[in-house]
C-alpha cells in the first residue's frame, strides 16, 4: 500500500475525506517548515496542532512560516 491508499484507508475508516492532491502538497509544506525550522518529529505534530486548532491549511503554514522567520531574526 502506498501513501496515498494509506492515507484513504485510513481516512475512511475515520470517517472522513482524505485530502486532495492540493491538499497534500500543502501539508507536506507545513511539514517541511516545522521539520526544518526543529526537529524532524516537529511535522507530524504540527500537522495534528493545525487540525486540532481547526485552521485552514493556508492559516496553519502562514503561522509556521512566522514562527520560522521569528526564530531565525
């Protein structure tokens, strides 16, 4: 099984929608600012932080990239 089917298996049995291509794409940014910007095991939790907050992917990679940018000057 790759991700994808993972990811829509997974989804389902949860009960809902897996994420569109686009979707993923973006998540996978999220992922890669937090991992950058930490710790590798910074990603998947912040992904989790984002859905718990019930932000847009857009608003949950805006405020990873402020953080980064803030943590860097």
């Amino acid at each position: 099984m790759d991700a994808a089917e993972w990811i829509a298996a997974y989804a389902e049995k949860l009960g809902v929608s897996p994420p569109s291509d686009e979707e993923f794409g973006r998540l996978l940014g999220l992922a890669g600012i937090a991992a950058h910007a930490s710790e590798r095991v910074a990603a998947p939790i912040s992904c989790w932080v984002a859905a718990t907050a019930g932000v847009t992917i857009d608003e949950a990679v805006r405020a990873a990239k402020e953080l980064a940018a803030d943590d860097q000057g």
